[in-house]
C-alpha cells in the first residue's frame, strides 16, 4: 500500500507516522485503495475531508425532502443553496460516468473506520463557510465574472474517463491547474485551496494516535504535506471561520445614495412644482416596478409574487438591505412550493434550461434571479429622468 503514488507519508520525530491518501471524489479506484488501506494498515484515527452537513448528506440522501425553502429564503441562504446545487450536481453528473457516488471514498472511510471502531475525525471546513468566504473575499467588480464561471459549468459536456481521473490526480499536472485557477480568481483559490489546505492540516496535526490516515482530495495533498513536513504554523480554526461583515461603508453609501434620490425629488417638487414631483416618483414606481414585473413574468412567477415584485421594487431599490429578488422568492415559495420529486430530480433538472421553468425549485431560483437586472435598468432610466429635472 505504501508503495501507492496516491499515498504519501510523513514520519514526524516523535515517531508518529501521518498517511495522506490523495483521491478523486467519483473514482472506483480511489474508492478501493481507502478500503483497502484502512483493512491492512488499521490507522489509530482516520481523518477525512468532510464537514458534519455533507456527511449528514452522505448519510441521508434524501435530507432534501425535508428543505425548507422558506427558512433558507428568510435566512439569506438562497445564493449558498445555488452555489452548492451547481457544485453538487456537477460533481453528480461526472460520477454518473465513472459509476461511482461523488465522495463515496470519503464515506466509505467512514464506515470502514466505525466497522473496526477506529475514530474519525470530520476534518473538513463547513462548506457554508468555505462558500460565505470566498464570496465576501470577491471584489464586487469580480463578483458577476465568478457567477458567470459558475453558471457556465452548468453547459460543461466533458466527459471524464477513470484514465483522465488518475491523469489530473498527478502533481505537476494538478499544481498547474490550481495555478491556472489562482490567476483568474485568486481570492476565491485562495479560500477554496489555500485555506482548507491549512484547516485541513490542523485537524490531521491535532488527531490523536500515533497512525493517522488521512482521505482528502488530490488538489488538497501538496498543501497539507508542505504544512506538515515544514512545520508551518496556521491560523486557528476560528479565524479560518471567521466571516468578515460587510463594510459600514457601503451601506452608509447605500443610504446616502437614497436619501439623494429622495432630496432631488423633493427639491424639483420645491422648484418646479409638486406636479413634476409626482411625475418623478411615478416613473420611478413604474421603472422600477415594471422592470421588477418583467423579470418575474419571465421567470414564470405566480402572479401574486409579480405583483409583488411590482410593489416591492420601488422600496427595495432604495435599501441596501433587501433585494427585490428576495421578496419574489420567499411570495413564490409560499405560493407553489417545490413538490418532493422536483426536488429529487434538481440534479438532473438543473442541466437543462428547458427544465428549469418547469421544476418548481428551479423555478423558485429563477424568481430570486431575474427579476432584479431589468430592475436595475428601470432605476437607471428613472434616475436619468430625475438627473435631467435637475
């Protein structure tokens, strides 16, 4: 087993031994060398890279039925449920061609472990966290740019073979990608490789025993060995989960930019007349609003969360608080909730655009997304029409 390219071991000087096994998450044969390494070496502890929310989902598949899309809505969770339904079904999608469950490797180290009553240690960042990071490290300028990237898997045909797995699994190939990745969103390769790379380190360095066999993925192994052959001191776990709050700044700016808009109807009122003030603020509610009601007529919202797209919009705009595609979403929700099979079917839904109006799920996605552009071009043309009565 130790002669395995996917192994690698670290002896520290007090004798510990630490066996890093670096896999591909839809690879039958990652899936066999774990097995296979925890029965013939029999570790003391067995890390591996998972966090308790996608164990629990490891272990219970069918936790999606019991979601509950309007706390996650309320919560401001819906942009992370995105993220990990691309992310997830992608990884889901490759599997289907390999045959093998996305982290089957993982949970089966886990049940190999508790079979011969080894420890496991889930060494794993919470994944809403690695997510809220990366997000609030992004420049607002790069956030649309990493969106875009993101949707763009979606269209993603390639097709993986087992040979193409073991291929990208080899070092300098794998280092040249992450490098690849670096130059185009650095902050976010920074919080999805680098800093996982330390979290994960610090769990394995801290797991007790004396043989610790560790199962993470291959993009992982580089970081984590160069951690703990070098002795490289990390962050503590805390400030690796640490969620950096929104700058003051931009929501005194926010409102700032709202009371402007505010004042400059109020003083074209005091100037030219409060007729001309009504006109202002009724192009403003019908710019905005109508722009809000398309996005919703296009995202096949039910009508009263059109309507309340309508309502809302004029409000929403001038909040840094509240997104109109919230409000679209929570109405929409309450009015036709996803059904259980439209939610055990997203992962395939999800990769084909005719479907997508038709899964009430993705539908409720599609409310939270659209109706916000063409509002945002109605505020423009309002805002023009308040600029020129000035």
């Amino acid at each position: 087993m130790e002669n395995s390219t996917d192994i690698y071991r670290i002896n520290e000087e007090n004798g510990r031994e630490i066996w890093l096994i670096g896999t591909a998450h839809i690879s039958q044969e990652s899936k066999e060398l774990v097995l296979q390494t925890i029965e013939t070496e029999s570790p003391d502890t067995v890390c591996v890279e998972l966090d308790e929310g996608r164990m629990k989902s490891l272990e219970d598949p069918d936790s999606w039925k019991r979601m509950d899309l309007r706390v996650i809505i309320k919560n401001h969770q819906l942009g992370t449920l995105i993220a990990n339904l691309v992310l997830g079904s992608y990884q889901k999608r490759m599997g289907a061609q390999t045959g093998v469950k996305p982290g089957a490797e993982l949970q089966g180290a886990v049940e190999a472990a508790r079979a011969k009553n080894i420890p496991v240690i889930l060494a794993d960042r919470d994944i809403k966290v690695t997510l809220k990071r990366a997000w609030s490290c992004t420049p607002w300028y790069r956030k649309m740019s990493l969106l875009a990237g993101l949707f763009e898997s979606i269209f993603d045909k390639t097709e993986v073979s087992e040979e193409e797995l073991h291929r990208i699994k080899e070092q300098d190939t794998l280092n040249t990608m992450m490098q690849d990745f670096g130059k185009t969103f650095p902050e976010v390769k920074s919080v999805l490789i680098d800093e996982r790379d330390q979290y994960l380190a610090s769990r394995i360095r801290n797991a007790p025993g004396q043989k610790i066999l560790a199962v993470v993925g291959a993009g992982h192994v580089r970081g984590i060995t160069k951690i703990l052959e070098e002795k490289i001191s990390v962050p503590s776990e805390a400030a690796l989960c640490e969620i950096k709050k929104a700058s003051s700044l931009w929501k005194i700016l926010g409102w700032s930019f709202s009371a402007a808009i505010v004042a400059s109807i109020v003083f074209v009122g005091l100037h030219s007349g409060m007729e001309k003030a009504g006109e202002l603020t009724l192009n403003w509610v019908l710019y905005t609003g109508g722009g809000a009601l398309l996005g919703a007529i296009l995202a096949g919202a039910h009508p009263l969360a059109a309507l309340a797209a309508f309502v809302s919009a004029p409000f929403t705009a001038l909040t840094p608080l509240l997104g109109v595609g919230f409000v679209v979403a929570l109405v929409q929700v309450y009015m036709r909730p996803p059904r259980v099979e439209e939610i055990e079917n997203i992962s395939e839904d999800i990769w084909k655009v005719s479907r997508w109006w038709k899964n009430r799920l993705t539908r409720v996605i599609l409310c939270f997304l659209l109706p916000s552009f063409p509002a945002i071009a109605g505020q423009i043309i309002a805002l023009m029409g308040i600029y020129k009565a000035l």
